[in-house]
C-alpha cells in the first residue's frame, strides 16, 4: 500500500458495474464518518482469467453473429417467423382478458398449441 492509504475492513454492494464507484465512496464515507468529497476512493475491478477469457470469447462469437445476421434479406427474419407459424398446429383455445379481441369473436382468445395429430 502506498504512504498514506487506509485499508477498510468493510463491504459495500454494487447492482451494475457503473456503480461501484459511487458505492464505494459512500461506504467509505460512512465508515470513516467523515464527508464523501473529502476522501479519495481507488476502485480496482479485477476478473479472473478464465471468466474474463469467456466473456471475450462470447463477445467475438456476438459480434460475428450480428454480422451474418446484418446479410441475411430484411425478409428472413420475417420468412422465419412465418414458417415457424404455418408450420406449427395451433388452435384457438379460451377467452383471455387483457389480449386484442379477435375478428370473428365478441371475446378475446388466445392462440395455444396443440400436439400433433395422428
């Protein structure tokens, strides 16, 4: 430790990443007594290598996929999600609240699925 620093036998919690720092200064603060802006707090992230090596990896094979999926037709994505429809038996099967209501019906309906038929 350099001239000067203090090591806290304290913890504090941080729900994102962006709010370490912040955390960290007011846990210091606290148990210091003592105002936050009057403190210098040095925030040191450290992963381990084999967390840091996956989340690299997975980064690369994300990017690699958004740019497939950037030269697939505009359409594919739509063609998909149509196939996967007209390929699916569904039926209609009880009125639900909250869904829109379906034309042909005084009630709305929600779209199930059904096993296939033999």
């Amino acid at each position: 430790m350099k001239p000067g620093t203090v090591q806290l036998d304290t913890v504090t919690q941080a729900r994102r990443l962006s709010e370490i720092q912040e955390m960290a200064d007011d846990c210091a603060a606290l148990w210091l007594d003592v105002d936050a802006s009057v403190i210098d707090v040095r925030v040191t992230i450290e992963i381990p290598e084999t967390f840091r090596t996956d989340w690299e990896s997975a980064q690369a094979k994300a990017t690699q996929a958004r740019a497939v999926e950037a030269q697939a037709p505009p359409s594919a994505g739509r063609s998909y999600a149509a196939f996967v429809s007209l390929a699916t038996p569904m039926t209609m099967r009880q009125p639900c609240s909250g869904f829109p209501r379906h034309a042909s019906t005084s009630s709305p309906m929600i779209l199930g699925l059904d096993p296939p038929r033999k």
